[in-house]
C-alpha cells in the first residue's frame, strides 16, 4: 500500500525561526508525538548526507529507523528518505513565508507500507495524517510560546 500525504499549519513566527527549530532533530522528541529518541548516527554536522536514528511507537509498535538527509535548504526545505525502517518513506519539510511575517509549514509522507503495515492499510493513512497534524499543532505551540 502506497501513502503520499501533506499536511500544513501557519505558524505565528518567521521562517527562520520556524525551520530553526522544526530541522534541529535534538527537538525532534519534544514535537514529535511517537517519537522517544532522537540521535544523530554520522558525523556532524547536520547536513546532505547526515543521518537521524529514531525510536518511538507508530499504531502501537516500537519502531526504530534511520533517515537520511537528502536535500537541505536551511530556511526553506529539508527531505529525508529512509535508510532503515520498517517501511520505506521520504519526508519532506518545507517552509513558506505567510503574509505579516508568519510561516507555512508543510510535511509530506510518502512511503509504502510492508507487513504488518500493509495489513493496517486504511488505517495507516488516517494514522500518519492524524500523527502529522497533532505534530504540526505541538510544533506550533513551542515556536509560538518562544521556543526555537
């Protein structure tokens, strides 16, 4: 089963600041919902080339994965494919400026499911869109509320 979902929020703050905080995988626990850990696994810095290894929970599993960064735009657009995961995905972050200095943010899934993924199938992609949301929300509030 194929996913490709985008999800995206205006956040009350600029760009910058917005992606600053949102590409820093140190913060990735803290807006992240199934996220536990996060830990860079190659050599800093964070860049094109760099890997992120996660552990957290998706529809009640432990799951652990390794994303690579492929494309960096510092304030614009980061892209992540796996490189170890239960299911091979790409995500994407991307940044517009909204007008009175706001900021678009925008996550994209894209990913095909395996096992027991597969087997989750409709609910999988009301999942990942659910997740991502409730994500977004929680990045909002920390930038909004000073962090980043």
């Amino acid at each position: 089963m194929s996913t490709d979902l985008t999800v995206d929020i205006a956040i009350d703050a600029p760009r910058d600041r917005v992606a600053g905080y949102a590409l820093d995988y140190t913060n990735d626990p803290e807006w992240i919902g199934a996220i536990r850990e996060a830990r860079l696994v190659t050599e800093a810095p964070f860049g094109v080339g760099a890997q992120v290894e996660r552990v957290g929970t998706f529809l009640g599993k432990r799951i652990e994965y390794v994303n690579e960064v492929v494309e960096l735009d510092p304030d614009r657009r980061l892209v992540m494919r796996s490189v170890k995961a239960p299911f091979p995905m790409t995500v994407t972050y991307e940044f517009d400026d909204e007008p009175g200095g706001g900021t678009r943010m925008r996550i994209r899934t894209e990913g095909d499911a395996s096992g027991f993924y597969r087997l989750a199938g409709p609910l999988l992609d009301r999942a990942v869109k659910r997740g991502v949301g409730q994500d977004l929300k929680r990045l909002k509030q920390r930038v909004e509320g000073g962090a980043g």
